[in-house]
C-alpha cells in the first residue's frame, strides 16, 4: 500500500500488513456473526474460538508442555512487576534480579515495595547497561530469579539465558517473544506486553508453570492472582478482546506464512546483521550497545552530532521511514526491527543510512 511507512517504533509497533487486511476484511462482520469483533460478546462462541485458538497457538508455537497455563491479562507488563512478587515470593523466602535497565529498574522497584529481601545480584549499571552481565553467582536458595530478556531503550538482549541451577526463571520478555526457539522448561513465568511482537496495546501474555500457581497466597486480592485468571481460562472479566483477536491472527502469520520460531530467527538475525553491518562499516555511525550483547530487536545507535541525529530522524520520515528516533531517556536513534518488520524495510534503511552518510561524513 502505497502510503504505508516503513514503521521501526519500539511499541506500539508494526503488525504484519496480512493481518491487518484480514482484520479489514472483517472487522464489519465477524465470522458471519453480523457484529465487529469489538462487538461480539466475550461469552459468545464467536470468541470462545478466537481465544481458545490463541492459546493453542502459543502453546504449539513455543512447545509448551503441560505443565504451563496461558492467559492473558491487562495492565502491561508493568503490572506484573508488582504481581509477580505478591504470588510468587513467599514470606520469609527472596528473589534474585538482574538490573539490565529501565524496566528491569522498575520490576526491582515494585518487588521492594512488596518484599524486603530482593536481592539485585547482577548490574550493568557501572556500564550504562549497554551490556549483558556475566558470570552471574545466584542465591541457592531465592524463590526465582527474575530477568529482562530484552531491553529496548538501550539496545541490548540476553543471546543465551542463564542456568540458574534449577530456581525458576521469570522473565519479562515483552519485545522478544516469539522473536526466537528456546527451552521453556527453566522457566516459572513469563511475561509479555503486546504491543511489539505480538499484537496492539492492551493485553499481556502470560505463561505460568503449575508448581509456581500453588505458590499464589489466597489472601491476595481476586483480581491480582494468577490463579483466577487460570481457573476462569483469562475471562474473569471482560479480557481485551480486540488485542486477543489480533494476537492469534499474528501467531497464525507467524505460524502458516513465516513458517515458526526457526524462520522468524533466521530472519531477524538476517534483519540484524545487515544493520548492524552498515553501522559498523564507517565511522559515521556508532553502536551504542557493546557487540556481545546487541539486541536483535532494537538497534540503538548514535551519529556524530545530536544535530545530525535530529536531521537524519526527520530525513528518514520524510522518506517513509518512521519511528527512528531514539528513546527519549538516552537520546541517539533506535531501530525497532520485530517480527513484523520486514526485511524490505531495513533494506530501505541501510540504503538511506548509506545516503546520509555520504551526504554529511
């Protein structure tokens, strides 16, 4: 579609251009229901079949065995900072973070404010978290380790997930789920907004292995344990609809037209390398995040100048290239390259970079 830009914003982000014809196609009357899928009720068949289909999806595309349940709530992965906490670190027990940035800082902050004993046993902070830790010494005995698969604002991405000798993993992997195959089985949850890898805003994916659900203390409030949102199969309440059908409509992309886990990876390690090549090939450009740690969703980045940043963001709009500019905490450019982004549009990028470049080296 000619007036469509290339869209690299870190989330909301870009959806495949499939499913949004199909959510037009559609969006009038739904499955021959004569009602928008915003319109049809959440008791209906109509869409006991969108999230039942959801469900399945996640499952089969993540090889999820049976021990783990898939729900989906609201209030953004924020939220579960506080909830993991207030269902999964019983009293007199602590939990382990590891401190890769912005929104594993925050996670931390929310479980202090639950708990006293949480234990930040790994930082990057004396290196401006533009770098994964390593050699990671975790308590033997902390009830989880919780860590932040990726993180957008600085560019940076766990390659390889730490052993932690049997304590359950919880992670937060809201821009990259489903970006790549991996080993569910450490892990006790995880967490993931939508609004980057797998739909719009407005509904978190959550997935919860059995063992931690009897951890959940009975006296919490209803709508803050995870067991209510599993024994109800996510409809407690109204769940977000519209963001749940557009959810299995991309797991169904990412299934029947990229073909799973391991072609979306090849993909986006295609998509990253020819980014990456294009910064590192001339002095014009300079990765901020150190290269055994680079994120294969977002590619932050700096040129010689804010002056030249501020030119190259407009330039790159103007140019149907949108979403360039760099998190408003660190400044530079980031390129949010998702599932969803395609290979044509970071094609179109490396050339313009190429142009910039020349112009103004």
């Amino acid at each position: 579609m000619k007036d469509r830009i290339h869209n690299f914003n870190a989330g909301p982000a870009a959806l495949p251009l499939p499913v949004l014809e199909e959510i037009q196609a559609e969006f009038l009357d739904f499955k021959g229901s004569g009602m928008s899928i915003t319109e049809v009720s959440h008791r209906s068949k109509w869409f006991d079949d969108v999230i039942e289909n959801a469900v399945v999806r996640v499952r089969r595309v993540l090889d999820l065995d049976e021990r783990f349940h898939v729900v989906f709530l609201q209030g953004g992965a924020s939220m579960q900072f506080c909830m993991v906490p207030m269902n999964l670190l019983p009293d007199g027990q602590s939990a382990d973070y590891v401190n890769t940035g912005t929104w594993a800082t925050k996670a931390i902050k929310e479980a202090r404010i639950q708990a006293k004993d949480v234990n930040v046993v790994a930082s990057s902070e004396e290196q401006n978290f533009l770098c994964i830790p390593k050699d990671i010494s975790f308590s033997p005995h902390a009830a989880y380790v919780h860590i932040t698969s990726n993180n957008t604002i600085k560019g940076t991405q766990w390659a390889s997930f730490p052993d932690t000798t049997g304590i359950p993993l919880i992670s937060d992997m809201s821009s990259d789920i489903m970006s790549r195959p991996f080993d569910p089985s450490p892990f006790g949850l995880i967490y993931a907004g939508a609004q980057k890898n797998l739909g719009p805003a407005g509904a978190t994916l959550v997935i919860i292995r059995q063992d931690m659900l009897e951890r959940v203390p009975q006296d919490l409030p209803t709508m803050l344990k995870y067991t209510t949102f599993v024994e109800k199969n996510s409809m407690f309440n109204t769940p977000p609809c519209f963001a749940v059908y557009v959810i299995q409509l991309v797991l169904k992309w990412l299934e029947e037209t990229v073909g799973g886990l391991e072609k979306m990876a090849a993909l986006n390690r295609q998509k990253a390398n020819l980014l990456y090549h294009a910064i590192d090939k001339t002095g014009f450009y300079s990765g901020a995040a150190e290269k055994d740690s680079r994120s294969l969703m977002n590619v932050t980045f700096r040129l010689p100048s804010e002056e030249l940043e501020r030119h190259f963001v407009q330039q790159a709009m103007d140019n149907g290239m949108g979403g360039l500019k760099g998190h408003r905490s660190v400044g530079g450019c980031r390129a949010s390259i998702y599932n969803s982004t395609s290979l044509e549009a970071v094609k179109a990028l490396v050339d313009f970079m190429e142009e910039f470049a020349q112009k103004h080296g």
